[in-house]
C-alpha cells in the first residue's frame, strides 16, 4: 500500500529538527498544514487530526483541546 501524504509528511518531520520546532511552535492543526504544504504535502489540518493519539512514521500526534472547541469533532 502507497503511504499517504500525512505519512510522508510525518517521515520528513521526524528528520527535520528545524521542522519540528516549527510544529511545536504552532497552534493549530491548520498551520502545521501549511507549513506542510510549503513542502509540497498536500495535507490539511483535519487529516492531521485524525491521526491524534496515533503514531506514524516514529511521531506522535496530539490533539490539544482548546475551550470552546466541540469535544469529539474528529474523532
């Protein structure tokens, strides 16, 4: 099976350390998005938070809550 661009994203970001201080340093799922789409991952925000809990590619994704948000939305 093909690995999906989230993969692939998530195998770049596991290499990149530059990379992953700009990850943790954002707030939403959105702007790692688009710091995946400045690479070339097609990938949006909603696709990253269906992954949260779930490891891939040796990285863990977390889904924060933040008030005000709808407890289950994407999961």
């Amino acid at each position: 099976m093909t690995p999906s661009p989230v993969q692939h994203f998530l195998e770049h970001l596991g290499r990149d350390p530059v990379l992953q201080a700009k990850v943790q340093a954002a707030v939403t799922a959105d702007e790692v998005a688009l710091l995946a789409q400045e690479l070339g991952f097609a990938i949006s925000g909603s696709d990253l938070l269906m992954l949260s809990g779930r490891s891939a590619a040796g990285v863990r994704v977390t889904r924060l809550d933040h008030p005000g948000e709808y407890p289950g939305r994407y999961y």
